[in-house]
C-alpha cells in the first residue's frame, strides 16, 4: 500500500491535504479521495471509543 498526499491547506497551523490517493500495487487498485469542503472542530466534540476486552493497551 502506498499514499500520496496533495493539495495542502492550513486549517489552524495544521496543514490538511485536499487530495488522498492510495494505491495497492499488489492487487493494481487505487483509491482517490478529494475533499471539497473541510470544517475542523468548529464545535468541542466528544470522542468515546469502545475498546475491545481482548486488546492489549499500550501507553506511551
């Protein structure tokens, strides 16, 4: 698997591509993703993951 980034823009000091491709040269597939709008955290959010009972949790 393979990415390409592109089309960066700044969205509070943080540079954010507009452009995602992917490819999976083993199966000759791709995968392209162009964003046209992007909002980022214009309200506070909360995130709750479910974390499976089998994982095993690593902090750094």
């Amino acid at each position: 698997m393979e990415g390409k980034y592109s089309r960066f823009q700044n969205y509070e000091d943080v540079p954010i591509p507009h452009e995602i491709v992917l490819y999976d040269l083993v199966n000759k597939q791709n995968l392209k993703v162009e964003y046209r709008k992007i909002d980022v955290n214009k309200n506070s959010i909360e995130l709750k993951l479910d974390i499976p009972t089998d994982v095993k949790i690593i902090e750094w």
